[in-house]
C-alpha cells in the first residue's frame, strides 16, 4: 500500500476513535460529569460492554438501541463520530504534503466540532473547546511563520464580539463568543476573518428567516450562534470568502 493511503487510513481511523471519545467529553461536560468510569445507558444505566462501543458499527450492529433495554441511542452519536473522521480526512487531504501542518489543521478542526455541537445542544461555549482551537491556530501560526495576519484576525474577531458584549451587556453573546471569536481569528487571519463574520450572520439570518417563515421559532427565539460561524469559518478557510468578496466587488 502506498505510504499516502495508510496515513489516510490512519487520519480516518483516528478521526473516529476522537469522534468516539468527543461523544463522551461533551455529554460529560454538559452533565458536570468527571471524564473517567465507564460509559452506561442513560435509561437503564447499565455499563455498555467494551464491543458495543466501537464507533458507528456497535451502533448500525444494534440497530440504534440499547441492547439490554433496547431504547434509542441518539443518532447524534454516530453522527459525531462520522464528522470527526470526516474533518480529519479533510485536514489530511488539504495538507497531505505538509504533516505537521496537517496535524494542527485536525486540532483546530476537532475543536471547532467541539464548540459547534456543544453550543447547538446546550446553548453555551465552554473556553476549554475553544482553547483548542487555539491550540491548533497558534500551532499553524508557528510553522506558517506569519504574526502580523493572524494577531491582526484574532484582534478583529474578538472586538467584534466584545463590541456586541458591550453595547448588550452580555445579553446579545456571551464572553465565550469572544474568546471564539479571537481563536478563530487568530486560525484564519485577517483577510479570512471578515468573510468568516458575513458568512457565519448570512447563514444565521437565512435560517431564522426560513424558521420563522415556518413557524419554528418566533422573533424571540435564541439561535445558537457557534455552529454559523463554524460554517462560516470552513467556508472562509477553503477561500468561498474571497470569491464572495468579488462579488460584492471589495
Ligand atoms: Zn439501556
């Protein structure tokens, strides 16, 4: 097998055993759970055997249930999984020339599915996922050797948001958004921050129009923000920002 295809491989394997250990994390920090014990059901409570636990699989072998009190496993669960190897093949693919780079490319990534699954179930950013994403950019930064651009992003992002914490006194987004908001600018740089922040609000707006239009929500409904700018910052990231900037003729 050629050396390309079994890094690939293992990118996808280890895409899903995060994935897996993801489901975990972010049910735990919901809860206010400690990470260690073994996981249970959470209707019978019964600990899940080691071979009910293997990503996706256990989960299409069980036909989305409990074995013992066979209630439903969310399909949240195996969805995770799957976008986890997804993004980690993605990292790879975009940077299978440049390992390292491809390595931080995974941990901004994983934090971002982090952020974006946590804030579209719980309705809040923990700084811990975001501080991954952190992790990752400065990682970039450092092999990129490029400051100026990724400091000035990180600048943008979080007085964007500290401008909207201000001037609603935390009521509009939280301090958390902030902290996003620099991350992601510090990941992205300045000429892909903007775009992050038109695409993440278009997104956002279409569908609170389309759910309002629908009966979904009201004009008081709270959307969780995080998963649009997660849109908005892989849309950036692979350069539909700059083709939209033409558009408009910037
Ligand atoms: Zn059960």
């Amino acid at each position: 097998m050629p050396p390309h295809t079994v890094i690939l491989i293992l990118f996808a394997v280890s895409g899903l055993v995060v994935g897996s250990f993801s489901n975990v994390l972010l049910i735990r920090t919901a809860k206010g759970k400690p990470l260690d014990g073994r996981s249970k059901c959470p209707h019978c409570k019964k600990v899940i055997a080691w071979y009910d636990l293997i990503p996706v699989l256990s989960f299409v072998l069980l036909g989305g249930r409990c074995r013992r009190c066979k209630k439903p496993i969310g399909l949240r669960y195996p969805l995770t999984e799957l976008a986890t190897m997804i993004l980690f093949i993605a990292a790879y693919l975009l940077h299978s020339n440049n390992l390292p780079l491809a390595i931080m490319t995974v941990i901004v990534f994983w934090g971002i599915l982090l952020v974006t699954v946590f804030d579209a179930y719980e309705m809040m950013i923990p700084d811990a996922f975001t501080a991954i994403i952190a992790i990752g950019a400065l990682g970039t930064m450092w092999l990129e050797q490029q400051f100026l651009s990724p400091l000035l992003g990180a600048c943008v992002g979080a007085a964007w948001f500290g401008f909207q914490w201000l001037i609603s006194r935390g009521k509009i987004v939280g301090s958390g958004d902030i902290f996003l908001g620099f991350s992601l600018g510090l990941w992205l740089g300045l000429s892909k921050t903007i775009p992050m922040l038109a695409i993440a609000y278009m997104t956002g707006a279409c569908v609170g129009v389309i759910l309002i239009a629908m009966d979904r929500a009201t004009r008081k409904s709270r959307l969780a923000f995080g998963p649009f700018l997660a849109i908005g910052a892989f849309a950036a990231y692979l350069g539909v920002g700059d083709a939209y900037l033409q558009l408009i003729g910037l």
